[in-house]
C-alpha cells in the first residue's frame, strides 16, 4: 500500500510515517506539495485540516473530483460541526488529535478493507469497481463487462502486482470446465478487458501469464 500523509507537523508527519513501517510513505506538509505528489498510485490520503498553505477541506473535494481513493482526515478540529464537515467533503473517516497510532493503522486498515470487500466499491486509481452490483467506472464513465470479464477483473485487482498464471486463471474463471475451453479463450478475455478500460496496467508476462501492476 502507498499512502500520502499530509500533515504541517514534522514530528508528526515522521511518526505516523515510521508507524506504516512496512509500507510506501509519501510526505507532504502543506496543500500545495500534496498537490505535486498525489497520483493515481497513492492507496490511501491521510490529510489534515488546518495546513499552513491552505485547507484539507478544500484539498480533499479537489481529490474527489478525479479519484475515489480512501481519505483519513487527522486533525484537531473535534467539533460535531467540524467531523459532518469533513465527512461531507469527501472523507472515508475522521480522526481527531490526539490520538493512538495503533488506532490510525487500524482505521487506515479498516477503510481499505472495506474498499476491497463486499459492499464498496474497489477503488483503484481512477477506477471504481462495485462488483457486488456489476457498477464500473473509469472515472466518471460507465464500463460494460460480461461475467467472464468480471471475474477475470477481479482476479486481478484481488492480487494486485502478483503474477497470475494462465492455467490458474482459467481455472479460476472457467471453473466448472476449464478443461473443455479453448486456448485463446483466456487471451480473448484479456484483450476486450484491455479495449475496455485502456489505461489498466494489465501486463503480460510472456510464458507465465499476467500481472496488474501496481
């Protein structure tokens, strides 16, 4: 997971950065630098409010515009006024100072499962996918799958940046008859997932099979 913390305080900044040791953390202290650094490879915002360029508020609804990605505001701001503010903006969650870091890494955790279970949508870069109501979007703009498609998608957006071989694919798709499929069946599959949503980073991994990148 890559996370974009957002946060003045450099000493805070640090320590929630360290406390998600083991994943990708991209710093930024102020409005306009989150700006620069937020792309479609970020998994999760961490923002605060009162930032010394600007508002988090107004960054997160400039966010929503383009991305679905999961926002956490952290912030001292405990007002109900204040939390209905930002839940309105645009955020996932909302956490006031002060506050556990062993509770920030299980909110984070738990906004990301969500957003990669049933019952949300799976939000991956500028794509949003609600498989449990057959939902998708690349940005704002409805994508037709057939059920092969879809279960071929959600294979690999279930293992993001893992190499999927094609005998596991089939399998996984074509489960109650793998065997009687042809072979370019999964090729087939793949390509019109490919002219559907042309910006997903499906590669082909020549004599394995395919990866999603992150």
């Amino acid at each position: 997971m890559k996370l974009l913390v957002v946060e003045d305080d450099r000493a805070l900044n640090q320590g929630i950065a360290l406390s998600f040791g083991s994943e990708t953390v991209v710093q930024a202290y102020g409005v306009k630098e989150a700006e620069e650094l937020f792309d479609d490879s970020i998994d999760l915002v961490i923002l605060d409010i009162n930032l010394p360029d600007g508002s988090g508020l107004e960054l997160c609804r400039e966010i929503r515009k383009s991305s679905h990605v999961p926002i956490i505001f952290l912030t001292a701001n405990d007002m109900e006024i204040d939390i209905v503010t930002g839940l309105e903006s645009g955020a996932d969650d909302y956490i006031t100072k002060p506050f556990s870091l062993a509770v920030l890494r299980a909110r984070a955790n738990a906004v990301t499962r969500r957003r990669l279970s049933g019952g949300a949508a799976v939000v991956v870069g500028n794509f949003s996918f609600d498989f449990d109501n057959m939902k998708f979007l690349d940005g704002d703009t409805p994508v037709e799958l057939s059920k092969t498609e879809q279960r071929l998608l959600k294979l690999f957006v279930q293992n993001m940046g893992q190499t999927l071989s094609r005998e596991l694919l089939l399998q996984r798709i074509w489960s109650d008859g793998a065997e009687f499929v042809e072979e370019n069946a999964l090729s087939v599959t793949v390509k019109r997932l490919r002219q559907k949503l042309p910006d997903a980073p499906i590669r082909t991994v020549y004599g394995i099979g395919y990866v999603w990148e992150k």
